[in-house]
C-alpha cells in the first residue's frame, strides 16, 4: 500500500492551505534539520555501542590470561 501522485498533491494542497506559501519553506527547513540532528544522535549512540562492546570484550580477553 503505497501513496499514489494524487494523495501527494492532495497533501501538498491541504498544507499549502493550512499554512500558506510563506510558512512552508520555513517548515521544510525545520524538518531538515530535525532529521539531520536525529541521524547526527543515531550515530553518535551506534559509536558508543561499539566502543562499549569492544571494551567488553577487551575485558573478557584480559580476564581470560
């Protein structure tokens, strides 16, 4: 179930009346940098995982000798 070009501009039309054609770059904008703060936070986590599941194995090893 996918959303055909008739939903989109359905949306877009609903958008641009809501909000008017000022207010949506500036929306847009925002959306923009909202995801890129979410990826920039979703790498940060995924290195410190994997600096905290190197340490842990470096931990079994040391424990290990």
């Amino acid at each position: 179930m996918s959303i055909g070009i008739q939903e989109i501009i359905l949306i877009l039309a609903v958008a641009l009346l809501l909000f008017g054609a000022k207010r949506i770059p500036e929306i847009a904008r925002a959306f923009g940098r909202a995801s890129y703060e979410f990826k920039k936070a979703k790498q940060t986590i995924q290195k410190e995982a994997e600096e905290l599941t190197d340490a842990i194995k470096n931990e079994e090893e040391n424990q290990e000798v």
